[in-house]
C-alpha cells in the first residue's frame, strides 16, 4: 500500500501502492527478504519502461517527453538517473520503442499541458540510438524500473525489431 513520507526536499511524498518496487528495500529494512514479491532494487534502474496509447504517443513525440501518473513520481526520481535507458510501450499497437535517454531529471508538470493535463510526472528525453527501434510484442509489459538482465533481454527483443517510420523518427528530431 502507499504511504506518505517527507521526502529531502521537506514535502510530503506519495509512494505509489501499484509499483513493482518495494519501497521498504528501499528505505533499508525490507522484513521479506528474498521471499519479497516486489523489486529489491538498489540505487537506480539500469532500464525504465512507460507507456502510452495511439493518443498520447504524438504528446511524447512532440514533448520528447514520457509521463506517468503522479503517484509513480517518486519512483521515477529514485530509479531513473542519467545512465537509465527509457522504453515506451504503446499499448493500443504492443510496439516497444526506445531506447531514449534522460535530457532532464524527473519531474512534475515539464509540460503542464501534456497528455491532456494528465500523466503529470514526467521526464525530458533524446533518441539514444538512430535509428530508433521498434519490436512489437506478443504481451503487454508493466511499466516502472528493470533490472539489468531485464534491459539487456529489451535491447534484444529492439535489435530483432526494426527502425521505427521515418514519420516517427522525424516526430523524435531524428533526420
């Protein structure tokens, strides 16, 4: 379930009580231990995955920025760092695209007036390779932090898709 700590800056924060991580892992003490069901993750993510639908995929596009409910914002800050490597998954079409880069830290409101106002955490970000893959996949796949095994099994799953359309790459700034 979600809690509300104060976090450094003084604020109160919200963890989200449908994240994947364990939040008690990360504060240091999870009672579990390895027979915990959610992530035991130390320091940041090696990988991050968001989603989107045909609708807010041209926001992302236009933004470079991907969103995600405000409850995920403080673990978006946790895990996401500069060396982080971010996927969007539409979920209209199962086609994984990525890999991008962090431009700017996790935050709320970059763009107030992305995705219709919702999704108000987010995150500024760049291609990081061009061309920019794309692999359709069989299922769906939570959002939120991946493990390195996880990220090195998404880079595969890309380098067997395909270059995204050239509409696609041009909407990403790449020519």
């Amino acid at each position: 379930a979600g809690s509300e700590e104060v976090g450094e800056d003084g604020e109160e924060m919200l963890k989200d009580p449908k994240s994947n991580l364990c939040w008690d892992h990360v504060a240091g003490k999870c009672p579990r231990g390895e027979g915990c069901r959610y992530k035991h993750l130390d320091g940041s993510a090696a990988g991050y995955i968001f989603h989107c639908n045909n609708a807010t995929q041209g926001d992302c596009e236009a933004n470079q920025l991907l969103g995600s409910p405000q409850r995920e914002l403080q673990q978006m800050k946790h895990c996401i760092q500069q060396d982080t490597q971010l996927f969007l998954l539409n979920l209209n079409t199962k086609c994984l695209i990525g890999a991008f880069v962090v431009a700017a830290s996790p935050d709320r409101h970059v763009v107030p007036e992305a995705f219709g106002g919702k999704f108000s955490a987010q995150v500024r970000v760049l291609p990081m390779d061009s061309p920019l893959l794309t692999a359709q996949l069989k299922e769906r796949i939570p959002t939120g932090p991946v493990s390195a095994d996880e990220l090195e099994s998404l880079r595969s799953l890309l380098e067997q898709g395909e270059a995204t359309s050239p509409e696609v790459m041009e909407a990403w700034g790449i020519v």
